[in-house]
C-alpha cells in the first residue's frame, strides 16, 4: 500500500512538473509566449476557433508573425459599430483604367498595395477560363452617403441596414474591397462566383458576408463582395476563424498589440 501511494504521488508530481512547464515554455522561436498566454489570449473566441489554434499552435502564431508584417492599416475593423472618419481616404488609390482588367465603368480606383495580387488572381483566373469583372472599388464618405440615403427611400430603413453600409461604415472606403461581376446573390452559382469562393483566399481576397452569418457580420449574404487581408490575412481566417472575417479583424483589433509585445527580440 505504501509503495502505490509513492508511486501516486511520484506521477502526480511529475503531471504536475509538466503542466508547470507547459505553462512557461514557449510554444514558438519567435515568441515569447506559453500555451496559457495563449489560450487565454483566444478564450474570447468560438469554441472551434480555440481547437483549431490549440491543435496548431505554432503554425497560428507563424501566421501572426506575417501579420505583423503587414501594414498596419490593412486590417482596419470597419463594420456597424466602427466607422472611418468623414475625411478618410486611402494613401495611395490608384485608378485601375491602365491595367488589364475587366472594370464595369472608367472611375475605379484601389490602393496601389493590392494591385500585385490582384493582377495574379486576375491572370490565374483567365488562365482556367474565368474572367473576374470588377464592378465596384473605392468609395469616398459622400458617395456611401448618397447610395445609402438612395436605398432607405428606396428600400426602407430596415431592409436598407441589411444590405448597404451607412458612411463612414463600409469597407468600400477602405480601398481594398471589389464587389464582382453583377452585384447580386445569383454570383455565387457563376463560374466567376464559384472560382472566388475556391480561390480568392490564395491572393488575399476574402468574403466578408459569408451566407448564414448576418448575426455575426450584421449584413446578410453577399457573394460578390471581397476584402484583401493579404495572403496570410486570408489563409489564417479560413483555417482558424471558421472563414469568418469579421472573427479575424475584431481578434486583430482587439489583440495585435498582445502579439506585438510577446514577439522576441
């Protein structure tokens, strides 16, 4: 009986001793941070997001690594309860006329940064037969504005807020955002609808409306409407956000300056 409880508490001790050593050990070479930083930095999240971080952690904060590379302006959280200012506009917008897209109209501009992505998605879409045709870009304050006012006189208020952004409150004026091809539900089932939704991420092009999320988002399903996060942007919130933007850059928003401040040195 002696010699059992010895053994007992010999493991005990030891389960204790590696749990200990879990909670300070750093789970990555960039990083100062143990597996509870971390998952005390995510408890905000859903349940399946944690697991998945949990279960690759080191290729999550690799992901973070990138991000923090990143412009720091490029993950701006801009939804109902966060708006840009009147004033707002992008450093470096760039008409898109010079360049071999498909544009619906002669006005279209984005920042210069995405451009390089872009042209890639756009000449590997044409490689597979897929031509993405650019139908709405960058939008200023004023111009949200009357489009917004159009459709609450045209829609009503309440159907309005669930499918336009009041200014100040749509990515559009962000310059990183391109609604495709004919602006409504029926994209999702074109050819250019159903190559976006597969491909998109792999240039840094994610939907902001998934189909089903209205709670989360507060718009309801738009299948033409896509944001650049940049490469790493896309890939970390499709493999640990649920493919939930929204999810990503209310995280980024609110836990970038944790991940900076636990970046070795």
């Amino acid at each position: 009986m002696r010699s059992f409880l010895l053994l007992l508490l010999t493991a005990l001790s030891v389960t204790s001793c590696l749990q200990a050593k879990r909670e300070i050990q750093n789970l990555h070479p960039l990083f100062n941070i143990s597996e509870k930083e971390l998952m005390e930095s995510i408890s905000d999240l859903p349940a399946a997001s944690r697991d998945k971080i949990a279960a690759r952690a080191q290729i999550f904060l690799d992901l973070i690594v990138q991000m923090l590379e990143s412009p720091e302006d490029l993950l701006i959280l801009v939804d109902k309860q966060h708006a840009l200012g009147k004033q707002y506009v992008p450093p470096d917008l760039i008409n898109l006329e010079g360049y071999s897209f498909s544009l619906v109209g002669n006005k279209l501009k984005l920042r210069r940064m995405i451009i390089p992505d872009l042209l890639a998605m756009v000449e590997s879409g044409r490689e597979q037969g897929i031509d993405l045709v650019i139908s709405s870009t960058y939008r200023s304050y004023s111009r949200q504005e009357l489009i917004y006012n159009y459709n609450v006189q045209s829609l009503g208020g309440e159907i309005a807020d669930r499918e336009s952004a009041k200014p100040g409150h749509s990515q559009h004026q962000l310059g990183t955002t391109i609604d495709f091809g004919n602006i409504d539900d029926s994209f999702a089932s074109y050819p250019a609808g159903i190559w976006m939704a597969e491909y998109g991420w792999q240039f840094g092009f994610s939907l902001s409306y998934p189909k089903d999320s209205e709670e989360i988002t507060g718009y309801r399903y738009e299948p033409w409407h896509y944001r650049y996060i940049g490469r790493h942007g896309a890939r970390i919130t499709r493999e640990f956000f649920l493919n939930q933007q929204q999810y990503f850059i209310e995280f980024w928003e609110q836990k970038n300056s944790f991940f900076r401040k636990k970046r070795a040195r």
